[in-house]
C-alpha cells in the first residue's frame, strides 16, 4: 500500500460510512513506558470487548480506557471544525483519576525512515484534567517506544473553539506499529476532525518526548576537555524535574543513581532504592524512603514518607504542590514562559516578579513516567521555594562613640572615652 493510500484512508474528514460493531485491537495506552501485559505487533494485539458507542465510530478507530466505562466516543454531525462531522471523546463520570483515548493503531511500513505529523482540528469542552493529541512509535519490543508525544507539555484544558493541533514524530526503519489519537484524563468533552497523517521533511520540528533536548547555543567556546553533557551520551535523557536530567540508566542529581540489577538503584554516597510495582523504597540522600507513586490520571502523584516526615508532589498540567513535613512548594504553570521543547513552568509569582520556579521536562510529565527517576528527581529538586530562603544580614560592629563616624578621605575617629 502505497503512503498516499494509507494517508488516505486514514482521514476522518471524509467519512462515507460508519464501521459495524467490532473487536478493535487494543494496544498499550499512550504513555511513554509500557504497559505490563503488552502485546506482541508480530502477533496481532489483543482483543478488548467492544463498547456500545464503538458501533458509531469510523472504521479504524476505538475506545481504550484504564477504567471500564468512563469513556464513550461517537460521531457528531453539529458545529464540526472542518467538514459535515467530528468524533468526539467524552466522560460519562467526573472521576479524575483515569484517562480514555480514542484512538487507532497500523503499520508503519509506508513511513518507516521518514518524519511523520498527525494533525487535526480540536474543540474541547470542560475538560478538568487535560486533553491532547498522541502519537507513539514502536519497534519489534513494545516496551521500548521509538518515540512518543501526548501533548501534555502543551495540554488542553477547559474549553476552546475549534483549533489545529500536531504531533511530529520521526519513524525509524526497525519501527513496527505507529499509534496515535485523542487522549483525555480526567473529565470533559473534547472533538476533532479534520485528521491527516503526512510525511514532512527535516524543515519541521519533532514534538518527541524521548529525544534528546535541543540546548541553547553557548556564548563562547567550551572547554574542549570537558566531558560531554548527559543528553549527548548513548542513553539520551527521557526526562528533566529542575536542574536534573534523567533517563533510563542514570539519574544525573547532587547524589546521582545508577541502574543496578533489576529494579534496584544504588547511588554514589551509599543509597540504594528498590521499585515494587508503584512503590520506591530505600534510602536516599542518607534518608529511609518509603513512596507509592500513582499516575494515569489528571495528576501524577507521590506520597510516603522520607526521613521520617511525610512526602507529597502532586504534578498536573496546570498546578505542581510539593510538601514535605513544614517545608511546602505551590506553584502553578505558565504557559507564556519561554521553556526548552517538552517542558512545562511551574511559577510561583508575586505581581510580575517570578519568586519560584521548577520546570518539569519529557517523560516526567507523561502518564505512566518513570517511577524511581522521577522520585529522585523531585525530592533533589527541594521543598523550599527561594521566597522562603533564609536571607543573609550584613551585620555591623556597634557603635561605640557618641558621634557618629564621618566619612571622608583621611579622617581618624577620636579615641574612645575612658
């Protein structure tokens, strides 16, 4: 099939006909780690029970969902952005703590070695959480994506008029499966239609998550000896909280971590931390740690205890609150910040002065992040935001005379009087 057919055919646009009830594929949901049960693309995905409403949809396309029945998509034929219909994805809860996708999956053989951008037109409606576009790129072992972006740095949230949303992915050769479609956590209603998958050329910029952060250009010449930066190394970053870099072997904080066997972390002061399913234990920063971290929802949350007083970060795509025992961080995000691709600013502003700010980067914002670097990564970046700093005072020796001294080019204060 060539990819002007499959482009093609791939178009919501241009629906003729509804697709029949059917058993849709069901592929890993979009984030940027993997399910724990994944399916085999050699092997076909697994079968999910088809819903009521997936009768309405357009051949291709179906409804996951991490919880059953939260979700429901269907065909609207009123105020569509472009042409006589849109699809839309909405809540039938107000839970927050799940996320549905309306989605397909297909071959990536017509786009293998090329750069590939899935854009359409999007209205959203009350969306408490965040919504956006997704695309993920998979290879022959479907728990290491190619590449991955779900618009989360960039998330849609409340309501908006029509508007053209993209995702830019590269697809390498070895690339099996290419899947994307429109993600919502938490509740709301959003629409698209207008949908294109198009190979563009180098001119345009990847929105990827797990490719390596493009760094502003220095201001001069570098020391040639210097070793070169985490993200220039073989494990490219997956991610940034603050200051700190991570990816899937190492964690670059003030005491670094390094992947052991297994799920077991050990650090270069003695720590060591150990992840069970959505728990980190151990000790870090020569303090015990005991942390569950649940994410998949409107926010991404972790709680527990480190050093004996409680631990909480709450993450979602509008606000960041961090506390741990007196020590507290509330912030909010700007998007009128200028950050690096795949980032989100958290400030905490007094009129236009920024008092505090932690920018969030690539997987750690995604749904299913990381557990363990993300752990670390927060607790280095602190709890203390820089309005709360101790600040220094300048101190002065007494005065000891009744005069004050005066100031002036060779001038001797009078001795003390006894």
């Amino acid at each position: 099939m060539s990819p002007r057919t499959r482009i093609l055919g791939l178009l919501l646009s241009g629906w003729a006909s509804l697709a029949s009830a059917q058993t849709p594929p069901s592929p890993a949901p979009p984030s940027a780690t993997p399910p724990a049960t994944p399916a085999s693309p050699s092997k076909g995905l697994p079968a999910t029970t088809p819903s009521a409403t997936q009768s309405k949809l357009p051949q291709g396309w179906y409804v996951t969902e991490s919880a059953p029945q939260h979700y429901e998509a269907g065909v609207d034929a009123s105020a569509p952005c472009e042409g006589s219909r849109s699809a839309f994805l909405r809540s039938r809860t107000q839970a927050t703590d799940s996320f549905g996708t309306f989605m397909q999956a297909f071959s990536a053989k017509d786009f293998q070695g090329k750069r590939l951008r899935f854009t359409a037109a999007v209205r959203h409606q009350d969306v408490k959480g965040w919504a956006g576009l997704w695309m993920r790129v998979e290879g022959v072992d479907p728990k290491q994506p190619l590449a991955f972006d779900n618009m989360q740095s960039r998330a849609l949230v409340g309501t908006h008029g029509c508007k053209r949303y993209d995702v830019v992915l590269d697809v390498p050769r070895e690339a099996t499966t290419i899947m994307a479609g429109l993600i919502m956590s938490g509740a709301g209603q959003a629409w698209l239609d207008g949908v294109r998958f198009e190979p563009v050329d180098a001119s345009v910029k990847t929105t990827d998550l797990l490719s390596a952060p493009q760094q502003p250009l220095p201001s001069g010449p570098q020391g040639l000896d210097d070793a070169p930066p985490i993200w220039g190394r073989k494990n490219m970053p997956l991610g940034r909280v603050g200051a700190f870099w991570f990816d899937s072997q190492r964690v670059e904080t003030k005491t670094p971590l390094v992947r052991g066997t297994g799920s077991t972390w050990k650090g270069s002061f003695g720590d060591e931390l150990f992840e069970h399913g959505i728990e980190v234990n151990g000790a870090y920063e020569v303090r015990d740690l005991a942390v569950k971290v649940r994410a998949g929802g409107a926010a991404t949350l972790i709680e527990g205890t480190w050093g004996g007083s409680p631990v909480f970060v709450r993450l979602s795509a509008d606000t960041l609150e961090m506390r741990w025992g007196t020590l507290r961080r509330s912030l909010r995000r700007d998007p009128t910040i200028v950050t690096e691709k795949g980032c989100n600013a958290y400030v905490q502003s007094r009129g236009r002065y920024v008092e505090d700010r932690l920018d969030v980067c690539g997987v750690a914002l995604a749904t299913r992040p990381p557990l363990t670097q993300l752990v670390a990564a927060f607790l280095s970046s602190g709890f203390r935001s820089d309005s709360d700093a101790p600040r220094t005072v300048d101190i002065r020796p007494p005065v000891r005379s009744s005069q004050g001294y005066e100031i002036r080019e060779g001038y001797v204060p009078p001795p003390l009087r006894q």
